[in-house]
C-alpha cells in the first residue's frame, strides 16, 4: 500500500472523474475537459500562492480581495483611462505586489498573527475596490486584453497556459532554488532555520509578496475572462483556494506539502462544480455538496498523511514546540 | 533598523488615514431637513442599487428630508441590515426605508422599528412580518411574466430553454422564477433543458453556463432572473461560438445589459426603474409621516425592454 502513498491525490482525482463520467456522457468529452481545465486555472493560480503561504505555517485571506483591487484599479487605467494595455497590466501587479508587501511586512516585522492581517487587508483592498469603482461596473475591454483570458494559443486556452507557466515556475522555485527549501524551513520550525542562518522574516515578506502578485495576475486573467470588473469578485477565493491546498495535501501546519498537489486540489473543486451543473443537482443542493465532498477529501488526505507519512525530524520538532 | 513598536504605529497610522479618507469620501454631509431617514439597500454590487440610491436621495432633495443610504459590505447580508435599522432607532431617525435582503430575517429589525413607533417602508422586496407602512415595487413575478412570455414568442413558442435562478432562497428569484415557469407553462412544445442558480452573478453565470453548453448541443433560449448572470451567459456563450443561435434575457436593465441589447447580444430585460423605487418609497415615508393615508402596495409599471425601444433607455 505504501507506494501508492504519493498518488493518492492523483488516485483520488481519478476516482472522482470516473465516478461522474459514469452518470454524466458529457463529462469526458474533449471540450469539457478544456472547459474544467480554463474554468480550475483562476483557482490554480491563487492557490499556488496560497500554497507557499501555507508552507509557511501562514494564511492568506486577502488573495480574493487583491484580486478585486488590482482588477479594478486596471479596468479603470484600461478603459477610463485609455492607457495602453501593458501599463494596466503592470500596474495591477504593482498593486498586488504592494499589498502582499504589507501583510509579509505585518506578519514579519510587527509579529501580527497572518489570519488577523490578511482578514483585515481582505475588507481594507475591498473596499478601496468599492470606492474606486463606486457601485460600478466596467464592461468591455478590447480584443488585445480579451486574449489573455479568452485567446487561444497553439489550441490551448491561454488561461491554461498561463496557469500551467505559473505552477511549472513554483515547482521549479520550490524543488530546486534556495528560497525553496528555505520556505519549507521557514515552516518547519522558524527559530531552527533563523539559527541556521535562514533570513526567515525575508523568505515570509518574500512568500506573501508573490502571493499578492499572483493574485493580481489571477484578476488580470478572471476580468479578460469575464469581459467585465467588479469589485465583488472572488469573496469566496480565498477559502475555496485554501480548501484546494487542503485537498492537495498542504496541512495548515506548515513545513509540509507542495505546488503539484494544489494544482490537483484545484482541479477536484472545479471537476465537483462542473459535474453537479451537468447532472442538473437542484441549486438548493449544490452549496451543501461541494462542502460535503470537500470535507471527504480533506479527511481522506490528512487520514492517509498520518497512517503512512514517514516519521520527520521537522514535524516532530514542531508537535515538540507547538504545544 | 528602525524599532518594531515604531514601525507598528506607522502602519496603524496609515490605515487609520486611510479609513478616515474612506469616510470622508463615503459619508455624504447631512444638512439639517425636516426629516431624518436612513435609506438601506441589498448591496453595492450591482449598479441596481446605485441606481435605487440616486432615486431615494433624488426624493430627499426634492421633499428637504435628510437620507443617510446604507448597504451592507457584504452583499446581501441581513444581519448587517439589522444592525443599520437598529443605529437608526437609537439615533432617532423619523422613518426608516429597508429593501430586506431576506423576508424574513429582517422582521425583527422592523418589529424593533415598530415599538419605537418608526415607520417602516420597503421599497422592491417585501417582509414577512412586523408593520409595514408601504411596500413599493414592481410586482416581479409579472415582470418575469412579461419577459419570458415575450422571448418564447420570439422563438415561435417552441425550442429548448435554460433558466438561470437567482440566489437560492432569496425573495425576488422565487418570484421571478414563478413567472418565468408561469409563461414557459402556456406553451407545451418548450422544452426546460435546466434551470439552475448562478448566485444572481456574472462570474457564476459564466460559469454554470459553460458547463451547461457542455451538457446541450442546442439551446434556444436563456432566461436570466438578472442582467449581471446574463451578461455572464453572454460571455460563455461568446466564447463557445453559440451566441448567435442563442437568445438571452435578462431583468433588471442594468447598463451593461442595455448596451448588450443594442449590439444584438441580449434579446431583452425588464426595467423595474429602481430610481422610481427609491423615490416612490420615500414619498411613501414622508406621506406617513404627514400623517395621509398611504396605500400598503404601490405597484410601479415595468416595461420589457427590447432593440425596439433600448435607444430611450440607454444613457
């Protein structure tokens, strides 16, 4: 059984789709698949920046609101404004950068507790969002913007490849830089990896920095998608992106966990979605089983985690200081 | 390095300038009127209650009556509106305007009301208990009656339909939806391939609409209980090249919705004239508390908007 341990998220995802493509012909079909695919991409990309926060022993609440932000401030450049398209790109990025900047900066320096600074960015970028945008909405942007959330390249939707650049980069960074192994540090044991010479308020400024960053490009992608920007969107990202690292197999710990299993926690959400609009689940139900099935799979994660995870010198230093 | 307790109050300080920025900015200076009123709509998120706002403060200008508009952070959140209606009976206001985001949620915000002897007025929704002076609105299960009923004569009274509800539970989608169902039952060869929630909003109607295209290789007609999970089904259906075998409705005649229907994207909306909402309800209120007789239901006429007459909508 042991060998399996390391696909039981693939397995589980694969068990799901088999599961619906038994009731549901439609499911499997080429074109639903791409539509799961562009529909999980958004998700994906905030939850890999959600997953390195984790790593962290952080959280990061603000992620859908920063996306509303710099979504906005971008919709204004591009369409009130009528700057060209870069510039509302690179400012979107520069927004988000900032207010990851500030929450890196408040759990690091200040010491205040990541739930409590990012709970409270969430409501300050939303409702710079609201004045900003004062109860409207902006609709239509040009065909160039419209590329980046609609367009095709070599058949692939661009959300994907987008998407899939970001996950392949935070694999990369993750597995073969410094920075990766320091976050995984960071996470483990914070007072451990500063003596052993780790920059660790850095690497935490650093993690929530790329985070904000991914989730202006997130709203860049979502607002091109949706042809449209308002400052309501994504209240509820940054709990479906933390149950997408949950499902992923990133416990809330820290130390442990990774970007490849998010990208599967990611998919899971998106494939219950999709599966419950082409079974044609009663709307009254479909809130009700999205959570009952996230509740599964979380249990099933952390289950299978505890039966068969080898014994590590880092979470047992952990379980030792946390308590 | 500069001192941790230094670089905290820093930044406490720059959020406390934001915010006082951010109330400055948000908080319209009240003038002394003849009466005081606080006018409380469902959310901002939809540029409907912007328009509802602009009407009931249109209405205070016009009668010289203080109108305080107040919307919850979180949209469609009643216990928010409670604690609105509850800082207007301690501060005394002399009527109180709710549109409750849930019908019944909000009868103990008007019960309080009631035995502080405020008057309570809700314009576009209604409640389900306590004393309500008037409601103003337009009746939305006619409305919704009226659209379906136009867009499935439009197809010939035959084709495959797909609905797309509003919030599950909320008010205004059970009444538009029976409407809806009410016209889609007069005419047997329309076929509901499904009808399914998209949450009142353009992102979900995106979606739930992708994957129902997915699910339905011919559909004729989407009938939305709002412009914004319109919109939404505009885009997905844009996006899968099936736009144009496919009629979209709306309600709410928001501008987004106007302009989509001028360009030949959406077939119609309704227009329930939110400002007129707002306005008439206010009215009502000030009727109230001139002591005249006030009707209990003021029903305002809504027309469906089509090519045919958007230019006279559209701002």
């Amino acid at each position: 059984m042991k060998f399996l341990i390391p696909y039981s998220r693939i397995l589980i995802l694969l068990a799901l789709c088999a599961l619906i493509s038994f009731f549901s012909p439609h499911f499997l079909q080429t074109s639903n698949i791409i539509n799961i695919l562009r529909q999980a991409a958004i998700l994906n990309i905030l939850g890999v920046g959600m997953t390195i926060v984790i790593i962290t022993g952080g959280i990061d609440l603000s992620n859908g609101a920063v996306l509303a932000l710099s979504s906005c401030i971008a919709a204004i450049l591009l369409k009130d404004a009528g700057l060209p398209m870069p510039i509302g790109i690179i400012a979107a990025l520069i927004i988000g950068c900032c207010c990851g900047l500030i929450n890196g900066a408040m759990v690091a320096k200040v010491a205040i507790p990541p739930f409590v600074i990012t709970y409270a960015m969430m409501f300050f970028t939303r409702g710079l969002a609201f004045l900003f945008l004062q109860g409207k909405i902006i609709y239509g942007f040009t065909p160039e913007f419209r590329f980046i959330g609609t367009g095709y390249l070599f058949g692939v939707p661009m959300p994907i490849i987008i998407s899939a650049m970001v996950t392949i980069i935070f694999i990369f960074i993750q597995k073969y830089t410094p920075f990766g192994s320091e976050i995984y540090a960071v996470g483990a044991d914070e007072e451990a990896s500063m003596l052993s010479g780790i920059r660790t308020k850095s690497v935490v400024i650093r993690v929530y920095i790329l985070s904000g960053i991914l989730s202006a490009l997130a709203g860049i992608v979502y607002m091109s998608r949706l042809n449209a920007s308002e400052p309501v969107i994504g209240e509820a990202f940054p709990l479906d992106a933390i149950a997408a690292v949950l499902i992923g197999g990133t416990p809330l710990s820290g130390g442990e966990g990774g970007v490849g299993g998010t990208v599967i926690g990611a998919l899971v959400i998106t494939i219950i979605i999709n599966a419950m609009n082409l079974l044609g689940i009663s709307s009254l139900l479909q809130t009700f089983v999205l959570g009952a099935l996230i509740i599964i799979m979380i249990s099933v994660q952390s289950h299978s985690r505890r039966l068969f995870s080898l014994p590590s010198i880092f979470s047992a230093n952990r379980n030792g200081a946390g308590s | 390095m500069i001192p941790r307790y230094k670089m905290a109050t820093f930044l406490v300080a720059i959020f406390m300038i934001f915010g006082l920025m951010l109330s400055v900015a948000t908080d319209p200076v009240l003038a002394a009127g003849k009466y005081k009123m606080i006018f409380i709509v469902k959310s901002l998120d939809n540029p409907f209650w912007d328009r509802m706002r602009a009407g009931a403060e249109k209405a205070g200008k016009d009668l010289d009556i203080d109108i305080k508009t107040l919307a919850p952070i979180k949209p469609y959140n009643v216990e928010e509106q409670l604690r609105f209606m509850e800082d207007g009976i301690t501060q005394k206001v002399d009527a109180i305007c709710v549109v409750p985001a849930d019908s019944k949620g909000i009868v103990p915000g008007i019960e309080k009301a009631n035995k502080a002897g405020i008057p309570v007025v809700t314009p576009n929704s209604r409640a389900y208990g306590g004393k309500v002076a008037t409601w103003t609105g337009a009746q939305n299960r006619d409305v919704g009656y009226d659209i379906a009923k136009y867009a499935l004569g439009v197809l010939g009274g035959k084709g495959n339909v797909i609905i797309l509800e509003g919030t599950p539970g909320n008010q205004t989608a059970i009444d538009r939806k029976k409407g809806f169902d009410d016209a889609i039952a007069e005419y047997p060869d329309i076929k509901v391939l499904a009808s399914q929630t998209a949450k009142y909003s353009r992102v979900e109607g995106m979606r739930v609409m992708e994957n129902l295209v997915q699910r339905f290789p011919k559909i004729d007609l989407v009938i939305a209980c709002n412009d914004e999970m319109a919109l939404g089904a505009v885009e997905a259906l844009d996006a899968a090249g099936r736009l144009k075998e496919t009629k979209i409705t709306g309600f709410d005649a928001n501008n987004d919705a106007l302009k989509s229907i001028s360009e030949g994207k959406m077939l119609a909306t309704g227009d329930q004239r939110p400002d007129a909402q707002g306005y008439w309800g206010v009215v009502a209120a000030y009727c109230y508390l001139e002591g005249m007789p006030v009707p209990k239901d003021l029903y305002l006429p809504a027309p469906v908007i089509d090519q045919s007459n958007v230019k006279q909508h559209l701002k």
